[in-house]
C-alpha cells in the first residue's frame, strides 16, 4: 500500500460505486463486511496494517455514498409522458445536425392542463426546426411531447434510457415550437459550441457529406453524422473506436504542440502550461468524453512529473484520471465509453511485453503492429459484453486506421487553429484529408466483405470474463519474466489452462441439461418468442417485424437478441399468424441464421401479401414447411412436446385472420406455457366450449392483451400462474386494456410486460417453472 497508495484508494472507491445501486442495505452491510474480512485476509501476512485496512474499507463506503448522491431520484417530467406541454429552462448544450437541433436544457418551468410548476430537473429537446439555433447560457421557452427515452429491454442491449438517467436525464421532448426568451451571456461552453457548430459546417460545405462525417467523427468524437452503412462497417471491424477522441488523439496533438513550443525555445513550465491549455481546449471541443479527460489528465501529469524531475508512474496517473472523472460522474463506472477507455490505455502499457513476445518475428516498425493487437486482446471482453461482436479481420483493419487517424488529427488541429485567418490553405488540408478517408473507407468495404468480418457472441458469462484476464495476466507475467517456473509447473499450468477454456467452449455450445428455457423477447408492438430446448434445439415463435425512418424491428432488435442469446441456428420457426407484427422479422432472421424447418396455420384465405412472401422466402431457401392444425403435436424431445388447440381443421367461414392464429401448448414433463397468438372471441370461445385441456402455468396473453381478446371464462380454464404480454410502450391501440391488467391483480396472477420488464426468461427443469424480467419496472 505504501507504494501505490493512490490505486488502492481508487479502487476501493470504485468497488464502493458498483455497490451502490444495491437498495437493499441489509445485503450493501453483508458486502461491506464481507470485504472487511476479504481484505483482512488477503493483506494479513504483508506490511499493510489494520488501520490501513480500515483505510480501504472507508474508501469503499465513501464510493458507496457517493454513488447514492449520483443517483437521480425521479422526474416529475416523466409524469406527462405522452402528452404535450410548454417548458421553460436554460440551455446547457446544443448540438445542431444535418435535419435537426439537439437541446439539452435544465428545466425551471413546466405548464399542462393550465397549472404551472416549478422544479429543476434536465430534459432534452428535440427540434426540427432549424431556423432558430440556441447557444449554452440561452433562456428558451418550447411546446413538445414529453417522451420517455428507448430502453433496450434484451439481453446485452445498450439500453438509452439508461444512459442518460446517469446524466440524470429521464425524458426527451419532440419540441414542435421554440422561442428565445434571452440570450445567454459570454461563457466559455458557448464559444466552444460556436467554434465547433462553424467548423463542421465548413467540413460540410468543402467535403462531400460522408468525408466530412468521418473527419468531424474522428476530431470531435461525434458519429451523429455518419450514414447508417458507414457506422455498420466501422463497428463490425472494431474500429469503431477511432470516433471516441481518446489517448491515440491526444498523444498526437501534443506531439505537435510539443514540437511548436520547443522550435520556440520555450521554458519547459511555458510549454507544459501552452500544451496543457491546448488539450484543455480541444477537450473540451470534443466534448469532455471520458476518454479525452483520461488521456488529457495523464498527460499532463506525465509532462509536469518531466519538468519537477520526478519519473512518471503510469498507473498512479490513470487512477488519478479515473478517481477524477468518477467524482464527476460516478455514474460512468458502468458506461462503456469508461470501461473500455481505461481498460484499453490499461492494455497497451501492460500488455506491451505480450505483444513484444507475440510478434517476435517483426524485426522493424513492431509498435505498428504491437498497439493494435494488445488493445484488442484486452478489450475483448469488454467488446463481446457490450457490443456482441468480434472481427477476426480487426487487427489488419486497425493497422492502416491508426495511421490515418493520426493525419486526421494533426491535419484537422491544424485546420482548427488557421481556419479564421487562413481559410484557403485549410481548404486544401480539407480536400487532402476527404482524399484519405476515402481511400480509407474503400480499404474498409473491402474487409468487410471477406469470410467472417463480424462475429456475433453471445453474452458472458461473468466467470468467463475474470478468467480470461487471469489467464491473460498470467501470460503477460511470464512474458515480462516475472514467473520463474519449471519445466513441470508450465506443463501443469499449460494443461489447466487449456482445460478451463474447452470448459468455456463446451459450455457455450451445449446446452443445460434438463433446463428448459422461453424468453419472451421484447419486440415492440409485436410478438417473438424463442424456445431453447435442454436437447439443444432452438424454436422461435412469431417473429416481429416493421419499423420506421430506418428502423427495422427484425434487424435493429430482433437479429441482435438472438446473437446475444448465442443463436446459431432455427431449427424450427413457428408462425401463429401472417400480420407483419409476427412475421416480418423472419425475413432479416434468415438472412444471418439458418432456418431448417418452418410451420404455419391452415388459413381459409392465403391472400393475404406477407403470407405469400413468407412462402417465397421459404421456397428461395429451400426451407420445409407444413401446415398444422388442432390435433397435430410437434415433438421436440421425448419430454417436451407442442401440441396445437387450434385452429381446427375446417375453419369457419365468419374466422378473422387472427382468430386463425395457431394456439400451442407447450408442455415438459409436469410445466406448461400456451401460446395464444392473436386470437380474439371466436376463437376464444371455441377453445373454452371444447373438450381440449388448455390449462397451462403461464400464458402469452392474446393479442397484446387487447380487451376483445378477454373473457374471465377463458382464464379461468387457462388458470395460470404467470401472464406475459408482448406489447410495445406507448402504442396507439392503448394495450394492454386496463380490464385485462385488473383481472390479473384480482386474480392474483403475476404479469410481466415486455414495454415494461423487457425481454421475459421462463426456465423450468420439468418440475418447477420460474420467471426473470430482464429489467424490473
């Protein structure tokens, strides 16, 4: 402890953080002892002492209760969700793009339904409206709809709602009206906004529109601009990280500023001061992001260490930089853009003798390939948690990527600093630099096109990540010299090695035995649900599809649960009916999954459009399909079987599409699950008049729990435990009905609601059925 006295704090306030969010402080008292004691024996054999060990103990409940003030209480914003309001509040940052303005406002005023209020709270703005730009330190006054932000209800999915609630924001408003009450005074956030608003609109006007997006991106960290294919490409090779301004941007911008103030003849506490401001300015430019405070602080404090004389300690000086920035914002210990910004300067100082050791057989220009391979080597946890994916192509990509990024930001501060005064000669700079991101972009396609660009894994396990640091920690050690072992002991450590990561493997593809999993994924207004047989088979019921502006519900959600569930293949798809909420997602599924077998109802009329165009994509694809109806069963195991209510086999004439929807009950051993489709009262009634045994322990709600889909008969002979709606938030048919979620508390039966809980787990081993909501309300 008395040698790295800073680390040891750092992270026991960091541990405190992570505790935090814990509201259950009877558990929050069991850790803190638990550590007590977990310290006292770790350390009880060296030089640290008991008080030193109630030093640690204190810096960890310090994080605890630092964690609990940054966490926000609530939103009387959010109250109004849905309905349109006037606002009034002082601008804290703005940010204007190619079709609209975002606003991000610390509200003091707020009228609907003729009262007013008056709180404090932070809200964003979202404004169409170009033709009034506001500036930090602005007083504005807007009419909008109050939204609630997207929250990613899957597995692994980044969750925005989330994101932002740890900058205390908790709605968003699609602001039809805006006015200037007044000008805000000269501040230093409102020159920066406007030098950095100027600059990319003069990206825009000299560059074609998706050079000067990848120039902005890389200068200021902003990707708003790039266009959606663009973004795909960057992110599948893993060089997405060239858009977070972080250590490779500072490090090149003060190699300019180090080589302008020494041409000068400077004092050395001169340059550190000029170079110091310089990061401060370009910092603040690129918005304050974790990673450029990280790389801002450590730099400094490496030149000031040069200039006192003193030999700067690297990790002394990232624990400053992240003790800093979690004082600021103590909710990003679980962001990301903090993790994988300290993890990766982490990775290329200490994984630096690894990587000397990996590519022995590089005799010049080594670090060229050394940086990229280490950076990935310890982000790759991190990267596969976050983002599900893994190129094996990332390391040939990033090679030339970093070279380039480099130009960019020595030519692009350049651009910052003549651009006023000597417009022309930045003009050229410009043009020579959309000339390399060009070329750069072309190299880019290329590799995305080969055989497995991008990998999609599946989320891991918590045990899987710690050991892969081990065993990485392990290699580096040894790489560094620092393990002196025997001939024996490597053979020994070899060995176990190699048996923990055939265990990984194995466990990854095989399934639990004797555990039956259903997640109801959450889809929006729609339905798909995916069934993971204990014998390795997977079946998706129902497949949600649509979207708007872009968005496509089977691409943008569906596709990325089922990879971060580990999905390799359908062996059997299940339609209950052909509306495009359950159906049009199969079609981008297809695209990326196998899909061997498919079943579908007996419809009385097939003119319907997505059925036929599911029927051509199952003949392109040369998938088998069947009709089913009442009576017929699908075996999946010998314990697990799918039998099908209805429809019957000669379907009434007076029969809606959705009275037609397949009803399946799902049965494993004493455990069962009743899909239900979209059926309504027709079908309803011939289920509860007939002789088939429909009870079931849970049931997917009908039609997105839509009042002509209930009866209490119906429930009362389903007589479930547990209900799950598939249902979207704010949709414009007002599901789930208020009678429906009535009857469930009356009845006592537990409801979960994917626009509520997110995507719904049900496990069950045959004997006892259980369910997780990915999130709680």
């Amino acid at each position: 402890m008395e040698r790295q006295p800073l680390i040891i704090v750092v992270i026991c306030f960091i541990m405190g953080l992570v505790l935090a969010p814990l509201n259950d402080t009877r558990f929050l008292a069991a850790a803190l002892l638990g550590l007590l004691i977990l310290l006292y024996l770790i350390f009880r054999r060296s030089d640290v002492t008991v008080s030193q060990v109630m030093i640690m103990l204190g810096f960890i409940t310090a994080g605890v209760v630092w964690g609990w003030a940054g966490l926000s209480s609530g939103s009387i914003i959010a109250n109004f969700e849905g309905q349109t309001v006037d606002m009034s509040g002082k601008v804290i940052r703005s940010a204007a793009y190619a079709n609209r303005q975002e606003i991000w406002l610390q509200i003091d005023l707020i009228e609907a339904a003729e009262k007013q209020m008056h709180i404090e709270e932070k809200s964003i703005a979202v404004l169409y409206d170009e033709s009034l730009l506001v500036l930090p330190g602005d007083l504005v006054k807007l009419r909008g709809e109050v939204r609630l932000p997207a929250s990613g209800g899957n597995v692994g999915e980044f969750d925005y709602s989330v994101y932002l609630q740890r900058k205390g924001i908790f709605t968003r408003v699609i602001a039809g009206e805006i006015a200037l009450l007044r000008r805000g005074t000269p501040s230093f956030n409102r020159y920066v906004t406007i030098i950095r608003n100027e600059t990319i609109a003069k990206f825009f006007t000299a560059l074609p529109e998706n050079q000067a997006a990848v120039i902005s991106g890389i200068l200021f960290g902003d990707t708003s601009y790039l266009d959606k294919s663009n973004k795909e490409t960057y992110k599948n090779l893993g060089v997405m990280h060239v858009f977070a301004v972080s250590g490779m941007h500072v490090s090149y911008i003060t190699a300019l500023l180090l080589l302008f103030t020494t041409k000068l003849k400077l004092k050395s506490w001169v340059k550190v001061v000029l170079i110091a401001l310089g990061l401060f300015g370009y910092s603040a430019l690129a918005g304050f992001s974790a990673s450029v405070v990280r790389a801002t602080i450590m730099t400094v404090v490496g030149l000031t260490a040069y200039l006192v004389g003193r030999r700067k300690n690297f990790y002394n000086a990232l624990a400053l930089a992240a003790f800093f920035w979690l004082l600021l914002n103590p909710a990003d210990v679980f962001a990301a853009g903090f993790q994988m910004s300290f993890a990766a300067a982490l990775s290329i100082y200490y994984l630096y003798p690894l990587g000397d050791k990996l590519l022995f057989f590089i005799t010049r220009g080594k670090d060229i390939f050394i940086v990229p391979l280490i950076a990935q080597l310890g982000l790759l946890p991190l990267l596969i948690y976050h983002f599900g994916l893994f190129s094996p192509w990332s390391i040939l990509a990033n090679i030339p990527v970093v070279l380039v990024v480099g130009i960019i930001v020595l030519s692009g501060f350049i651009v910052l600093l003549i651009q006023s005064i000597l417009w022309p000669a930045a003009e050229m700079l410009l043009l020579s630099m959309g000339m390399l991101v060009e070329l750069t972009n072309a190299f880019l396609t290329l590799l995305a096109r080969l055989p497995a660009a991008a990998l999609f894994v599946r989320l891991p396990r918590l045990w899987e990540i710690i050991l892969y640091y081990v065993v990485l920690v392990i290699l580096r050690e040894k790489a560094a010299g620092n393990l002196k072992l025997s001939l024996k002991n490597k053979r020994r450590i070899a060995f176990f090695t190699v048996m923990l990561f055939a265990v990984a493997v194995f466990a990854s593809f095989v399934p639990n035995p004797g555990q039956l999993k259903v997640v109801f994924l959450d889809v929006g207004q729609g339905d798909a649900a995916l069934i993971m047989a204990p014998n390795g088979k997977n079946i998706l019921v129902d497949a949600a599809g649509g979207g708007y502006n872009g968005f496509d519900v089977g691409r943008d959600k569906l596709v990325p649960a089922l990879h971060r569930l580990g999905i390799r293949k359908i062996d059997l798809f299940i339609n209950s009916h052909p509306d495009r909420d359950h159906l049009d997602g199969i079609f981008a599924v297809a695209e990326v999954i196998p899909v061997k077998e498919a079943v579908l109802p007996r419809l009385s009329g097939r003119d319907n459009l997505e059925y036929q165009q599911f029927l051509g994509l199952l003949k392109q694809r040369n998938i088998s399909y069947s009709h089913l109806s009442q009576g017929d069963v699908i075996k999946i195991s010998p314990a697990i079987s799918m039998e099908v209510l209805s429809p019957p086999v000669l379907i009434p004439d007076d029969w809606e599409v959705n009275d037609q929807s397949l009803v399946i009950l799902l049965q494993y051993k004493e455990e069962r699950v009743i899909f239900t489709g979209d059926i309504q009262q027709k079908a309803i009634g011939y289920l509860t008049a007939g002789e088939s045994d429909i009870e079931a322990d849970l049931i997917k709600v009908p039609h997105h729990g839509s009042a002509g889909s209930f009866t209490a008969e119906f429930y009362e002979e389903v007589d479930p435990d547990f209900a799950v709606i598939s249902v979207g938030r704010n949709n414009s048919f007002g599901h789930p009905s208020p009678v429906v979620m009535k009857y469930f508390q009356q009845e006592g039966i537990e409801s979960y609601r994917t626009d509520q809980n997110g995507a719904t787990v049900i496990t069950s081993d045959g004997l006892e059925l259980k369910v997780m909501p990915n999130k709680n309300r």
